[in-house]
C-alpha cells in the first residue's frame, strides 16, 4: 500500500486586496494533482516558485484544508484522520523561521519532543542523538537567535525527526544554504531513507531533484505536468539535440519563425548578461541548424554550440508549457 | 503524553523567553505601577484612608490582568511571526493544552507586579495593607490569576484565527479594569452593567482579593470565580477546535 | 527648503498609506475608538469613588493625554518602523533630509492621535454627562495642537535614542508612563511631592493640560495665553535637544553599527 496518496487535491483562496473588501480574484494554487509515493521511497516535487509545491506540502501535512480531492497518509485520510497523521510526519521547512529564538537549540527540542509525546525517558538520549547527527554538538546550548542559516535548518531536522516520524516532508531544505552545507543535507536525507523512511521533499534546484530522487513530480502553476524517474523524464528529452546561440539583439522577434521550422520540438531564450542565449531543442537526425542560423541572420551572433539535451532542459519546457 | 508535564515545560520555558526580553519581562511589570500610582495620587486626596488601602489591593491586581491582556493574543500573533504557530499546530498536541501555559506564564508575571506594586504603595506612599487573612489572601489571587489566565487563553485562541485578534485584547485592558470592581464598585457603575460583570470570573476573583486583605471571608467568591473560570475554558476550548480548523481553511496560520 | 517640504508631505503620505493597508476595522476600532474612552472612563470613575476631582477634570486631563502621546510615539516609531523593515539604513543613505523625512512620516500619526482625541473627548463628554459648551472648542482645539507639537518635540528626543538604542518599545512605554503621573493628568500638580511638581514644568502636557482644563471651565485666550506659550516653549527645547542627539547618534550608530536590527 502506498504511504501516500493524493487524488485530485486542490486548493482554492481568496486573495487579499486590503481594507476594502471589493470582490477578490479567487486563486487556484492546486488545480488537481494526483500522485502516490511508496514506502521508503525519496519523492521529489520539483516546480518553480509560486507552483503550488508549499501549498500542497502543507495541505499534506494537515495545516491547510484542501478545498477539493482527498489524500492519504499511511492510510488516514488527510481530513478526518488528521491527528493520526500528526503523530506520524515530521515536517522541515527551510528558511530563518520556524524557531524559539530567545530559547536553545535544546530547550528548542525539549520543547517539541514534549509536544510530540516522545516518552520521558528517552527523550534525552534522542535529543543527544539528533544534536550529534545534524552537527550541532556543542552549540546545543546557545540562543537560537545567534544561529546561522545553515545551523537553523540542521536545527530543524533535529526537530522534525525527534518522534522518528514514518514520512519527512521537506520543504526546499537547501534554500540560502551554502553548497557545502546543502551537500551535507542532501547526505543526511539520504542517510534517513536508506533507514526506511519515506520522504517527500519540494524543491526548485532542479540538480538536487535529480541527485536525490527516486521519482519526481513536475508541478507548475498548480498541475503536476510530468511524472516519473529522473531518467524516465530525461527520456523524455534525451533524443534529439540542443543547438544554444548566443544572440546580441533581441531575438523575440525571430522565436515565432524558429518554431515553425521543421525538425525543431520547442525554443526558449535565457538572459545571459548583455546577450540572450537561444536554446532549440532540435529532432533526431534533424540538420536544421543553418536554417536556423539564416533565420537569426539580421542579429549578431557570438558562440553556437549544439549538445546532449538535460534534465534541466525538460525542465524548462514542461514548466514554461503548463 | 503527560499533560501535568506538557504544561510545567511551557510555563517554564515561556518565563526564560520572557524574562530575556525587556518588553516582555520587566515591562509588564512596570507598565501597570504607572497606573497604580496615578490611582495612588487619586485616592491620596481623598478623606478616607480606609479607602486608600483598598485602592492599594486593588491597583495591585489591575497588574494580574495587565500582564495577560497585552500579551495573550499578541503572544500568538508573535508565534505567527516567528514560524512556529504553524508547527505547533501541527503537532498532535491540541492547542489549548498549547496555549494554556502561556497564559498562566502571564499571569505569573502578573502576581510579580502584585507584590512589587503593595510594596511599592507601602514605601513610597506609606500605604500600610495589613493582611489579615495571608493564607486566603495568598489562595484569591492565585485564583484570579487563574481566572485571567482563563480570559487571555480565550483571547488566545481567537488569535489562531483571526489575525488581528490582538488589537481587540490589548483595548481590553481598561474596559476589565474599570467594570470588574478593581477599584470602581460595581455599585457605582450603571445598572446594566452589573450583569456582565457577574459574567466575568475576575470580578469574584478581585472581589475575594479584597476581602481576604481587608478582613473578610473570600471562600464563597473564590468558589464562584473557579466555577466561572471553568465554564470559560470550556468554552474556549470547544471554540479551539473549531477555530483551528478555520484557521485551516483560510490559511490564517501563516502571516501570508 | 522647497524639497523638504516635498519630503515632508509626500512621505508622511506614503508611510500613512503603508500604515494602514495591513490594519482593518477590527484593529482600528479596539485601537482607536475603545481605547482612549474607557481611559476617560476608568479615571473619571475612579475619582468618582475616591470622592475626588469632578469627571471634567479627568475628561480633559485623559484627552489632552490621548492627543499628545501619538506624537511622542510618532518619531520614535517611525524610525523603529524603518528599522524593522529593514529599510532605515535605505534610508539613511538617501540624500533626503532627515528632520522633514520623519517629521513626514509622524505626521499622519499626529493627525490621527488629534482625531481620535476628539472623538473620546466628545463621547466621554456625553458619556459622563460633562457639558462642553461648543464656543470652547476652537481655544480647545489650539491647545491640544500645541500640546502635540510639544510631545512630538520630546519624542524627537526619545527618537534620538531610538536611532542608539534598541528597545525603543520599552522606552516609550517608560515615557508614556512617567507624563502620565507626573503632568496632572489625573491627578492636581499641587497634590504631588514638589520635586514632582518641579520636574513637570519641564515637561510637556502639563501646561498643555492646565490650559485646557481653564479653557474647558470658561476660561478665555487671554487667561490662558502665557500658559500655551510655555507649553510651546518647552516642545520647542526638546525639539533642539532632539535634533542635536539626532545629529550625534547618527554619526555614532554608523560608528557602532547599531542601524539595522539583525
């Protein structure tokens, strides 16, 4: 049985607009999503911000009411169960927030342990336990307030796992941590589900998704747009070629004629500093690249490479196509 | 879970947050002896000095309630802020068993301000208010803590839902003070407003302050304060549920 | 002087405005409308009890309070505001002028402690069953005008210290407090020690709220003139002090690094 099961979970809300109440847009921040993760299994949602990955964390996590759709967990029911679920998922957001600040790392996870009915008498050894495995060892007994990035997100796992909870929903962990840190996170996520629990973790580091999961869900604009393995969903783009060229001037004008040509799957154009890269992901066997150099003809061109297409670039176009 | 445990570590570490912070700690003392010796200065032109020593008992516990009003709902609305209202909500722990050693960490700090504001009215003002009955006195205003610690945790509650529950508490704080016989006597105050008075669980709980410090028997006002508080924290705590899950459909657990 | 004005209204515009998107009616009214009555009314009954003054003399006294106090607030935290948000070091690297930028943004504040002044004198008048002839209205309002302008100078003052120390809340509650015994609010200045009722001529309101109470009696200009002058003439003293502890801390906290709060 999977630990988690979400069909057709959405989530409407009214947007605020202030004092005067006048009629509301309603926003829809999850129009729908269906997906199952299995026991131990590392779950990547992977989408750019403002994609619905937080809203649906924490409708998981029993904080929001979906507005529509139901899920599971472990086999309670989001809406009914939701106390069952609470004593069974650990959740870790990142960020600065989300602590007692004036309190210490320790009084911090006495705290949460007590609240999280962790017996008496192991609670000491458990907290030692999580301060020696996020690194904190030594630190245990400052303010939090005086706490770097990286040490509060440590900080956090500590907590989210002091009731050795059976699914750890992660939200973007490694945001505004340095790389090593982030790679020191990634291990102990790692580490967590090599021990048999289930993770689900939101990221927008498309790498991280890539590096550390079983299977990803791509969500954009509130609809989950693909599915699958990392590899499964390079597949999806792995045939065929990317020319990128390097256009000085704007090249907006060109795309529409680009897309038409034959042999080539989709165009997007990136920022790159005082230049805009063109980036076509051409077709097996496809020889379209002078075709597409004429038609930039009127444009001054620097470098042209062509490639082996990305899990990045599959990305790119299922998030840029919803 | 323990909950006689759960509530020990709260109220604990509620009062090292709150006594790291000036605002939260030396303040709530302080704020209320301004208003204390406002009321000091008042009755000090008054004939009676009989007078005097009960405006001093009950300036005293204007503090009790002080301590709770500003800070209960706000309390909450800086959880918000912090990020951890949403993980305390989270937690299988229901929230009013969250809430509650908040309150009665306030109102903790609450009786500091009652016995710093008697000794203050005793040296600074010579106001001498021979206790005649300690032990009742000692038991009635622990009860009227414990009835203020009632009406902030309902307060408290209000703030998981509705954002801006903290500006309602901190208006409060003189309406309590002026109809809950502090200092007014509820005789004096228009008629209609003597039943809601009654209704309020502080009222008994001043008024048995009073009388155990002026030498009179406070047990029956006592008994009528906890029966009153306790229909309060029921109330408040069928209301917690409901409020959560509202908090849950629109999204108000977060400060966006 | 012409961009100091600019600065002055359009910012005070714009700080009032960001103000008041996050506030709705549930804050507004508790804050601004149940507040200063019941502080009118708590007071006027407790004299009631204590068989002492007339409810005129607490009406007047707590009003004057409400409509200057804002202002005492108003610098600090306009300054502490910025600081939260972290835009006061923005701020302060910006050529604008500094007395005009807050003074700006303090005066919607202002504007709203005056309004809000009157309304609670209005209905604790009607409340407490105090008559307030109407003729005495426009002398009333003058006085609490000055009375402002003289709280607002002393909070340039405790601005001053805002921009050095941290705990500005607690500083303004401390000072909030201590105007409120020692000015007469509630209680006659000759029914204090006389080192208090020494200090509080130095101090703003007390003279604000010594007019006021004559003027509410019947009183004319001309009875009460000397009294507003020094009332203006101690805002005008603490504005000095402020401006020049303003000129110093800020050289200071570039010094020490106490701008931003984090």
């Amino acid at each position: 049985m999977p630990v988690i099961e979400v069909e057709n979970l959405q989530r409407r809300y009214r947007a605020r607009t202030g004092i005067r109440r006048r009629a509301a847009p309603e926003v829809e921040a999850v129009r729908g999503i269906n997906f199952e993760v299995e026991r131990g299994e590392l779950f990547g949602l992977l989408g750019p911000n403002g994609a619905g990955k937080t809203t649906t964390i924490k409708m998981l996590i029993t904080l929001l009411l979906p507005s529509g759709g139901s899920a599971r967990i472990l086999g309670y029911d989001l809406v009914r169960d939701a106390q069952e679920i609470r004593k069974r998922v650990g959740y870790v957001f990142g960020g600065d927030r989300g602590l007692y600040e004036r309190l210490s790392a320790l009084d911090n996870l006495r705290y949460f342990s007590e609240l999280y009915s962790v017996p008496a008498r192991e609670q000491k050894k458990r907290i030692a336990e999580l301060i020696e495995l996020v690194g904190l060892t030594g630190r245990e007994g400052e303010r939090v307030e005086g706490y770097s990035r990286g040490m509060r997100q440590r900080l956090h796992i500590a907590r989210g796992l002091l009731h050795r909870p059976e699914v750890l929903f992660l939200d973007e962990p490694s945001i505004g941590i340095d790389p090593v840190g982030a790679r020191e996170l990634r291990l102990t996520v790692a580490r967590l589900v090599e021990q048999g629990t289930t993770v689900l973790l939101t990221t927008h580091y498309m790498f991280e998704a890539d590096e550390l999961c079983n299977r990803i869900a791509v969500i954009a604009d509130g609809r989950i747009v693909a599915q699958g393995t990392p590899s499964e969903l390079k597949k999806g783009v792995v045939s065929g070629r990317v020319v990128e060229i390097e256009v000085f001037g704007d090249a907006e004008a060109s795309l529409k004629g680009l897309r038409a040509l034959s042999g080539v799957i989709s165009v997007s154009v990136e920022e790159r500093g005082q230049a805009q890269l063109v980036v076509v992901r051409v077709d097996v066997g496809a020889e379209v690249t002078s075709a597409i150099l004429t038609h930039l003809g009127g444009l001054r061109l620097g470098r042209v490479a062509t490639r082996e297409p990305t899990l990045e670039d599959a990305y790119v176009e299922l998030v840029s196509g919803a | 879970m323990s909950v006689p445990r759960l509530i020990g570590l709260g109220w604990w570490l509620q009062m090292k947050m709150r006594s790291r912070s000036a605002f939260d700690g030396a303040l709530s003392i302080i704020y209320p002896m301004f208003f204390a010796t406002s009321v000091f200065f008042i009755y000090r032109q008054g004939a009676s000095s009989s007078a005097l020593v009960a405006a001093a008992v009950g300036a005293s516990v204007m503090g009790v309630w002080s301590a709770v009003a500003t800070t209960a709902a706000t309390s909450l609305q800086g959880e918000r802020r912090q990020g951890t209202l949403e993980l305390l909500v989270a937690s299988p722990t229901p929230l009013p068993l969250i809430v509650v050693p908040i309150t009665l960490s306030m109102a903790a700090i609450g009786l500091y301000s009652l016995v710093a504001t008697l000794l203050w009215g005793r040296f600074a003002f010579g106001i001498k208010v021979s206790l005649l009955h300690p032990l009742a006195f000692a038991v009635a205003c622990v009860v009227t803590a414990l009835s203020v610690s009632v009406l902030g945790f309902v307060l408290a509650v209000t703030a998981v839902r509705y954002r801006s529950a903290w500006a309602l508490g901190t208006a409060l704080e003189l309406p309590i003070w002026l109809i809950c016989g502090f200092l007014v006597p509820l005789s004096i105050l228009p008629h209609w407003v003597r039943p809601l008075s009654w209704l309020i669980p502080t009222t008994w709980g001043v008024s048995a302050v009073k009388r155990a410090a002026l030498g009179g028997m406070p047990w029956r006002d006592i008994a009528i304060c906890l029966v009153v508080a306790a229909v309060y924290a029921a109330i408040g705590t069928l209301l917690a549920g409901r409020l959560v899950d509202s908090a849950r459909t629109n999204a108000t657990l977060s400060l966006i | 002087m012409r961009t100091s004005a600019r600065v002055f209204f359009l910012g005070g515009l714009m700080s009032y405005r960001a103000l008041f998107t996050w506030l709705s009616p549930w804050i507004l009214i508790p804050t601004f409308m149940v507040g200063p009555i019941f502080q009118i009314l708590f007071f006027a009954y407790v004299g009631r009890s204590a068989g002492v003054g007339n409810d005129s003399f607490f009406l007047i006294g707590n009003a004057v309070q409400y409509a200057a106090i804002p202002c005492l607030f108003a610098m600090g935290n306009s300054i502490g505001g910025e600081r939260y948000e972290h835009t006061l070091g923005l701020i302060l690297v910006s050529p604008a002028r500094r007395v005009p930028l807050f003074l700006g943004r303090a005066l919607p504040v202002i504007v709203n402690g005056f309004v809000v002044s009157l309304f609670a004198l209005t209905v604790g008048a009607l409340v407490l069953g105090v008559s307030l002839p109407l003729s005495v209205l426009p002398l009333l309002v003058i006085v609490l005008a000055v009375s402002a302008f003289a709280c607002t100078g002393l909070g340039l003052v405790t601005a001053g210290i805002a921009l050095r120390v941290r705990e500005t809340a607690v500083v303004s509650n401390v000072i909030f407090g201590l105007l409120l015994i020692f000015c007469g609010v509630n209680a006659p200045l000759s029914s204090l020690p006389r080192w208090m009722a020494v200090v509080a001529n130095w101090l703003p309101l007390t003279h604000g709220i010594a007019a006021a109470r004559k003027i509410a009696a019947g009183a004319t200009f001309t009875d009460v003139g000397r009294t507003v002058a020094v009332e203006a003439g101690v805002g005008i003293m603490y504005l000095i002090i402020g401006l020049v502890l303003l000129r110093i801390f800020e050289v200071e906290s570039r010094r020490h690094a106490t701008l931003e709060l984090g």
